[in-house]
C-alpha cells in the first residue's frame, strides 16, 4: 500500500471518529413520554345543599266533641305540590354512606268540606298542612356514583284546622296552627353525574300525631286533629 492510500485510509477514520463524537454531544431528540391522567375515585363525603319539588297525599281525620260527647269524625284525603330546600352531610367508608339532613318545605295539601254530626249538628271543617320540616338520618350503599339510602327522624309541620259556622253547638269555633313533632321515614336513589351535582328521588312518610283544638269561643268543645302525609320528590344538590 503507498503512502497516499495510508493517508486517505487515515483521514477517513479520523473525519468518522470526529463525527460519532460529535454525535454523541449533541441533545437527544426523544420525546419523553406522557404521563396517564389519573381521574380520582368519586366519594359521597361531604357537605350539600339542594332543592326539591313534587307531589304530596294527605290523610287527615277530625273529632268534634262538645260538653265531653264526640258528636262525630270526618276524615279527608287530598293532594297538592310540595317543595322546598335540604341541606346535609354524608361520609362514606367503602360502599356504606351515613349522613344526616335536613329540609324545609312548603306543602300544598288542603281541604275544606262541610261537616254533619250527630244530634244535628253541622259545621265547615278545614284542614291545610302549609309548612313541613324535618330532621332525618340517612344511611346507604354506593354504586360508584349511585347511591341507594334508607333515611327516618324527626317532624315537624304546623297543621292549620278550622271547625266554624257550627249549629247546635253552642256556636263552637276551633282554629290553630300550632307548631307539632312527628316522625318520618322514607327511602330513595340519588345519582351524581358530576363530582359537584346530584340527583336525587326519594318517598317519604310522615305522621304528627294527634292534637286535641280546644274551642275559640266559651262553649266547651274541641277538635281533636290526626295528620299523616306521604311526598314524592326529585330534586337536585350540590356538593362541596
């Protein structure tokens, strides 16, 4: 081999060195991998509040009695809209969700019919719920973002009765809308279809009782009222 070859066999060794090393100092040009996006778990802890609108059947049954004789009952059934606003907290461990809440809500049921007892007696009896509240329990099982739940607590609503225009009772009037406790207790489903907002079914039943109206007037009589009402709601929460 002449020394011409030996030198161009040189030179090309050299230019490849020199261009690997360079090669190797210049940045890589691999793009770093994404990391997933990791979506949290949904969880039913936490506070909410929310409003609620549907229907309400109501079950009422009065009692005259005058000078200590019942001259006679009537009972009513009726309807109307009920709606309002809750407020509660739930904490959830595993699938189980215990909570409490409560609710203020506006009741249309009323009715106003006459009245005939015995002995001749006659009279307009009127009955309206109005107001209801309530301060419940709850306790359920997750789905994920369902939830089914059990709830019961306590009552509490202002019944109005009426008993007025009577005859052959000395002119008895009766009228209160005293505030009085119950119990209630209900079942219903809710489902969260964002991590804030949820919606919710839920029947509930209630019973305040029974309450003896003493007359307005001197004569000595009263009406001794029992109210129970059954609510069928959806509503809407939103959660903190």
């Amino acid at each position: 081999m002449s020394i011409s070859s030996i030198a161009r066999v040189a030179a090309g060794a050299l230019i490849i060195s020199a261009t690997s090393a360079l090669a190797a100092d210049l940045p890589s040009r691999k793009v770093a991998p994404v990391a997933p996006m990791v979506v949290p778990a949904f969880t039913w802890t936490g506070f909410y509040v929310g409003a609620d609108l549907g229907g309400s059947f109501g079950y009422a049954k009065d009692a005259v009695w005058y000078n200590g004789v019942n001259y006679g009952s009537k009972s009513f059934n009726s309807s109307g809209v009920v709606g309002g606003i809750h407020a509660g907290y739930n904490y959830q461990m595993g699938a189980a969700v215990i909570g409490a809440e409560a609710d203020l809500w506006y009741n249309g049921v009323s009715t106003r019919t006459a009245w005939a007892g015995t002995g001749g007696a006659t009279g307009t009896l009127k009955n309206e719920l109005g107001w209801q509240g309530s301060i419940r329990a709850r306790a359920g099982y997750a789905i994920d973002r369902a939830l089914l739940f059990v709830t019961a607590g306590v009552a509490i609503a202002a019944p109005e009765t009426t008993l007025s225009g009577t005859t052959n009772l000395g002119g008895l009037t009766v009228a209160s809308s005293a505030t009085r406790a119950g119990f209630t207790v209900g079942a219903g489903a809710e489902y969260a279809f964002t991590n804030n907002w949820i919606g919710k079914v839920e029947y509930r039943y209630a019973d305040y009782g029974t309450k003896t109206i003493a007359g307005a007037s001197a004569a000595q009589g009263a009406v001794k009222n029992s109210a129970q009402v059954n609510t069928i709601t959806a509503g809407v929460s939103y959660k903190f």
